[in-house]
C-alpha cells in the first residue's frame, strides 16, 4: 500500500505533523551534538609547566617534559584562565600521558561504530519509538556518571557509554518526519532537524562558555535531557513503519488521531475499507509473512545494492569531513569558545539558500555541488602563501559546503531507502561515516597536523561529489516500501 497515497486522505502536513515536528523532534535533535563535541572541552589542554620538586620553582619551558635540572618533571601546573578543571589538568595527563585524550577522543568514535550499528536493528525491529528512548536512557546514565569519574579509565568507561549513543540517537529525529508526512514537504522536515542541529552546536558553545569545570560540564549536557522521559506518551511510532510491518491495527489510532488533529473527516466504515484493501496487497508480496530483515538485504539486488555502495561512501565523506571540521574549529586560534560558537552559527545561513533550492533543483544536484565547493575550499584554506585569515574564510565556506551537503543527504538517504531496511539502511552508511572520525584525532595527534587533515578532507569530498551522479533523483517521488520497490526505484 502506498502510504504516501494514503496520507492525502489524512493529511500530507497538517497541524498533526507540525505539533509533533515543532514540540517533539526538534528537540529530540539537541542530545546528540551536546554529547557529541563536549569531550573536546573536558579533555582541552591548556598550557602548562613543570614545577621544582624540590624549590617548587616554575621553570621557563611552557609545555615541556623537564624540570630545571633536565630531570623528568612530577609535579605540574596549569594556566586556568580559560579552565578551572579539565581531566587533564586533574590527571595530569601530559608529556607520557597526552596520549591519552586523543585515544579517548578515538574510543568515543568506535563506540558510536557499534552503538550505530546496533540501532539499525532495533529501530527496524522494534520500531523508532523504543529505538529512541533505550539510547536516551543510555546517554543519560553514562553521560551523569561521567561526572563522578575517579579516575581516568573509570571516565574513559563512562565515555564509551555515551559514545555508543552518538549518533544514533539522532536517527530517529531525522528518520521520524519524513515518515509522516507526503513527498512535497519532506524537505521542510529535514531542513528543520538540520537547522535544529545547527542551533544544538551554537547552545552548546554558550553551555561550553559557562561551565569551565569539566564535571559541571558533564552534568550541564547531560542532566536537562532527563526531561525528555516525559515525551513518552507523546512520542508517536511511525505508522509508515507499522504498515510496513504488517501492523495495521497499531497503525490505525495514529491516523485517527492525525486526520482528527488535521481537521479530516475519516469514518470508520472508511477505516474497514482501508484495512481490507491493505491486507490484500500485503498477501499479495512476494513474502506472505513478516520477514526479519539484516545487513544483507542491502546488497542483495544490483541496483540496491549500487545505491547502497554510493550512500555509505558519500556518507563516510560527509561525516569524516563534518565531525573533522568541527574537531579543527577550536584550534582556529587561542579563544576555542568563539571558534566553536562560529563552526556552528556559520552553518545557520546556508539554510537560507538550501531551502528554496532543494525545493527547486532538488537533492542530486544540489549534494554535487555542495560537496564540491566545500572540498575546493578545504584544498584551498592549506595554501601556504596565505595569511591566517583566508584560513578562516575558506574554513567557513568550507564548513557551509559540507553543512549544506549533510543536509541533503539526511534527506536523500531515507527517500533512497526501502522502508521495510531504512533503519537498517542509515544505521549501515552512518556506521562507515564514524570510520573517518576515529582515524583523524590520531592523524593530527602525530604531527601531520591539520594541513593533512584539510587536504584529505578536502580530496574525498570532491571523489564523494562524482559518486553523488551514479544516484537518482527523489524530489516529489514516494518513498520505496518494500525491497521490489527499491530495485525499481532508478
């Protein structure tokens, strides 16, 4: 049954839609980014210098391993004007221990490979509801506990609980509208979630900017999002999913109660209809029961399977260049805070042009370009011959191109997607996205630097902006329910 058909009879994008979209979703977008990015500020380094063991003397070395006499130091401090406590500065983890953010920064990004991963199967399996707030209730515990760390592998222990959450926990907000509303407004949604995000980043630099102790840190981020429990009773499932799913009495009080709110007029002897007409097309698939799909399904047909190949690889662009930028940010210059405030704020303008764009050109295009441009200035911000600030200007555009790009493809993705493995779908391309964001703190912790970074960045955009061509077009189209439908979609 086409569900896109049949929301026109409940409303395409109602009051319905835009209470849910307003109250619900987009503030369900706000855990991710806050968990995602506070690590780099519990973890910063500031500057440091050895003490005198025995004089208690500051030697002249600002971030060296010696004391005076040359002897390996023991006793340290810090310069707290821009933090009053980071595990760095409680643990000392300098000179033989500065490793040891950059490794937690790498455990945190493959915790969130297998927590990803993971999601797919329970957001396919037991629907986008539940999906959402077991990974709530996980983000909450670790990230609470992370505060109360005695030591560091005690909080590097909390951090992997957290990790494991992000991003997933941000698949539902992105997955859940497009799901309830018809193909024309499908762009409105996911710009919101996006803009939601963007607006999450520029928050969390004020929350950044308040708390200078990494234990308030911890609790800042993580204690208001405990409220969100409360969205249990108003969290609809996907009825899109629950169609799919065989599930159509569990299905039916949603569009009750999404025509009564969108002022539709639906009887009940129009719901009997409904019913039988859709249990007659569900017998008449080719599976005559409820199948339990895996990765496999993916790959399992030539033409998904190419759609699939070319989703995971744009995405592991996106991500790696996103997270990699964001990472980069505060390293801009000296005032990490208003770095990070700008890596954020500079995405909210290019939703100005996007959102008529995507409504004009449509989604292929528009991710070839955008991937395009920000791969150039990636390229371009490395040239040694310029100053400090031209860095900035092609950091910015270069933050704009890929904010634009991960936009649409938060679109483009689910529309690509049958229904029946979209969860599946974005868990698998989102889990090879984190790949690129575990490797790269390493690559700048031995010394490449970020001139490297920037020109890898750069490169797999511009390779990732061909891939975006072998992809068709979804602007207006309906959504693939069923993997016969995917196959057909080209």
């Amino acid at each position: 049954m086409d569900f896109d058909k049949m929301l026109i009879d409940f409303g395409e994008y109602g009051s319905y839609q835009k209470q849910l979209i307003w109250l619900v979703v987009l503030p369900c977008v706000l855990p991710c980014g806050f968990h995602a990015y506070n690590q780099l500020f519990m973890a910063s380094i500031p500057e440091h210098w050895c003490k005198d063991e025995y004089h208690f003397n500051y030697t002249s070395k600002i971030n060296q391993c010696l004391d005076s006499k040359n002897n390996t130091c023991k006793f340290w401090d810090y310069d707290h004007s821009r933090y009053l406590s980071t595990i760095v500065t409680e643990w000392d983890l300098v000179c033989s221990k500065q490793f040891y953010p950059t490794f937690a920064l790498t455990i945190f990004g493959v915790s969130g490979l297998f927590g990803m991963l993971l999601f797919g199967f329970i957001q396919d399996g037991l629907g986008r509801r539940p999906a959402f707030f077991i990974y709530l209730f996980i983000e909450c515990i670790f990230g609470i506990a992370t505060a109360f760390a005695k030591d560091f592998w005690t909080w590097l222990i909390f951090r992997i609980g957290v990790g494991f959450t992000v991003p997933a926990i941000l698949a539902t907000p992105n997955v859940l509208p497009i799901e309830f509303v018809g193909p024309a407004h499908r762009t409105t949604c996911i710009l919101l979630t996006n803009i939601a995000h963007s607006i999450g980043m520029v928050l969390l630099s004020l929350v950044l900017y308040a708390f200078r102790d990494w234990r308030q840190l911890a609790l800042a981020t993580s204690l208001p999002f405990t409220v969100y429990f409360l969205y249990w009773w108003s969290f609809p499932e996907s009825p899109r999913w629950l169609l799919a799913c065989g599930k159509f009495e569990k299905a039916k009080p949603i569009l009750l109660k999404m025509a009564k709110v969108n002022g539709k007029d639906i009887s009940l002897d129009y719901m009997d209809q409904l019913k039988i007409k859709y249990e007659e097309e569900f017998k008449n698939q080719k599976s005559k029961t409820i199948k339990k799909y895996n990765v496999f399904h993916l790959f399992k047909t030539p033409n998904l399977r190419l759609k699939t190949i070319a989703i995971t690889f744009i995405w592991f662009v996106n991500t790696t260049v996103y997270v990699g930028l964001s990472y980069y940010a505060p390293a801009l210059s000296s005032d990490e805070h208003l770095n990070f405030f700008l890596a954020g704020a500079v995405e909210l303008p290019t939703y100005i042009v996007l959102w008529p764009a995507m409504e004009k050109f449509g989604r292929k295009s528009l991710l070839h370009i955008s991937m395009l441009i920000g791969g150039c200035a990636c390229l371009a911000a490395t040239f040694p011959i310029l100053d400090d600030r031209w860095t900035l200007i092609m950091f910015c555009i270069g933050k704009m191109g890929i904010s634009s790009s991960y936009v649409i493809l938060s679109l483009f993705a689910p529309e690509l997607y049958p229904t029946v493995v979209r969860g599946l779908g974005i868990s698998v391309s989102s889990v090879a996205g984190m790949i690129g964001p575990v490797g790269l703190p390493v690559i700048n912790y031995v010394g490449m630097g970020s001139q490297l970074s920037l020109i890898v960045m750069g490169v797999l955009q511009i390779i990732g902006s061909l891939v975006t061509l072998i992809l068709p077009e979804t602007k207006n189209c309906h959504l693939p329910q069923t993997l016969d439908d995917g196959e057909e979609y080209k």
